[in-house]
C-alpha cells in the first residue's frame, strides 16, 4: 500500500510523530464551515464547557467513557442505537469515527455502523443527534468484526475515507493535487476503550501510571488531552495529569504506552484535583499544558500554525512525493 507523507507535517511541533505514514494534516480544515456549525449540549454533569465552538478553540469537551452508551437518535427523530467506541489516533489527535451499535437484543445481533465525528450535532436530553436521517445512517460503512478485532484495519485510509465521504465530511487528512484520501493508514489507532486504562512507561521502561480517560470534542472530531493517573510509587499526589494526546506511542505489542515522561518532569508539569474537571475548561491551562510538552496546540487562533517537517528544516520546503 502507498504511504502518503505528511504534506503538512507537524512533527517538530510535535502534533505528528513518525508513526503517521498515511495522513496529512490540511490547515484549511480549521475553516471546515461544517464543523463550525455544529454545537452540541452537554450530555452529562462530568461534561466540561468550554466557550467556542469553532476549530480553533477547544470547544466543548467531554470525556471518552461518558460518551460511550450515549444514545443517538437521526435528524427525522428516529432512535438509532448507542455509541459503542470510538477510534482514535493519538497521533493526530483526532476521532477518526465513532462505532455505533444499533438492532439486536443485548448486543447479540447488533450491527455496528461507523460514522463520522463532524456528523454528529447537538440532540435532545442525553442524546446524540446525527445530520442524517435513519436511511442514511443504515446504509453507512458497517464496522465489522474483523475490522473491530484488526489493529492494522481501525486507520486503514481507505475506509475511513468511505466514512467521510458516506457521512458528507471532508477528508481532512487528503494531501495535494494528486493525492487520495484513500491511500495508506493511520499508526497511532486505538478503540477508546482499549485507550482507558492502558499503562504508561517512561522511555526509560519506568512504569509510570496508566490513561485515566481522554477529553474529546466529538463535533470537532479532536481528543484535547489524555488523562494520566500516576503510579502512587512516584509520590505525586492523587491530582490527574492532562497531557496532549501526541505525547503517547503504543509498544509494539500495543500492550502499553511508552512516554517522554519520569517522575522529575510531572512533578513541575499542569495537573488538576480529580474532584475539579472544570479546570481543564481553562484555555491558559491547556496552553500551558501543550507549552509545556512542547507541542502546539490545535485550538490557539494564531498564525502560527505553520507546517515544519524534515523537509522544511532542511530547506523550508515540503515534500509532496507519495512514498511507496
């Protein structure tokens, strides 16, 4: 399979490592008018909110286990079923798609249809509600077995692209003239689930704690922070750590995750009382949290998003050759 670079890479700001082959983060979808659009409500009381809702603000963010079991119900008001995952890639920070599981009894005989974060709109009570209606949603790429149980299948390009393409959604990964969407995959893939509780090692193989949970801003299709719990070990306190979601890399095994992180450095680094979430709501405390571990942040509405790459390092210019 193709690999596309990175056409705008961020990986000397830290947004994009080198497990990213396949994607290229396209600046133009700061200004995607469709996710502009959609706000949504908060769907429970561990929801924070946050003031902005465009791509350049951190919007409101909700953590990853309390959108799961979510109910969604279609724009002709037809309820569709649950939120059953959702598949994330820490390298980009962003929601690739959401699962959601609708028809059979108690799981058995459910179908699992994959839909795209940007479809999902602001519904009624504790629902979700999509910018499609029930036939639509039915005739969505279904999110089989093999693909659920196939590490190597969650960032295939070529099925996420089905995804977006089916749910009107833009590509924000597609490259230059030339370039398909649809080409290479994503290597920093994980179901949130198997995200929430997984263990962290230094680069050093300290254990150092394990992901607490993700705070994602599901309209926007972007993971804001994970959640890191510290081992009691280190003598850090009971307080959480919010970290940017580039900071992680799965083990080969995708049995842990490995971590620039010791004891020295969370000690001096952003973190907040597990009793006081609404912190993370702060826009100077995100900031200080991407500074601090030096990557930029998605949502600050300067112009200093600007791509850097090997290419760029080496003579400003960016390398737009599909690697093979």
């Amino acid at each position: 399979m193709k690999k596309l670079n990175n056409l705008t890479s961020w990986a000397a700001l830290g947004l994009l490592g080198t497990s990213l082959t396949a994607v290229s983060v396209n600046a133009a979808d700061q200004d995607n008018p469709a996710i502009q659009r959609r706000n949504r409500q908060t769907i429970s009381d561990n929801t924070t909110q946050i003031s902005g809702q465009n791509d350049r603000t951190l919007g409101q963010l909700e953590r990853a286990n309390k959108l799961i079991g979510t109910q969604v119900q279609s724009s002709d008001n037809q309820k569709l079923g649950k939120i059953d995952n959702l598949i994330v890639d820490l390298e980009s920070g962003r929601i690739l798609y959401v699962a959601v599981g609708s028809g059979g009894i108690a799981g058995v005989g459910e179908t699992k249809r994959a839909i795209a974060p940007g479809a999902f709109q602001q519904g009624t009570g504790n629902a979700l509600r999509l910018s499609m209606d029930k036939a639509k949603f039915e005739t969505a790429p279904e999110f089989t077995k093999e693909i659920e149980k196939n590490a190597a299948e969650l960032g295939k390009g070529s099925f996420v692209n089905m995804v977006y393409q089916h749910c009107g959604q833009r590509a924000w990964w597609q490259g230059g003239a030339g370039t398909s969407a649809s080409e290479g995959e994503f290597h920093n893939v994980h179901k949130a689930t198997d995200v929430i509780g997984m263990k962290v090692k230094s680069v050093s193989d300290q254990d150092m704690g394990k992901i607490d949970n993700l705070m994602l801003n599901l309209p926007q299709g972007r993971i804001a922070y994970a959640i890191f719990d510290p081992e009691r070990s280190l003598d850090l306190g009971s307080d959480l750590f919010a970290l940017p979601p580039n900071v992680f890399t799965a083990s080969t095994d995708r049995k842990f995750f490995s971590a620039d992180i010791n004891k020295e450095k969370l000690a001096a680094a952003p973190h907040f009382a597990k009793n006081n979430w609404t912190q993370l709501s702060d826009p100077s405390f995100a900031s200080q949290v991407y500074q601090y571990y030096g990557k930029q942040a998605y949502f600050q509405a300067s112009g200093s998003l600007q791509p850097t790459g090997r290419e760029n390092e080496k003579n400003n210019k960016t390398d737009q050759t599909p690697q093979k």
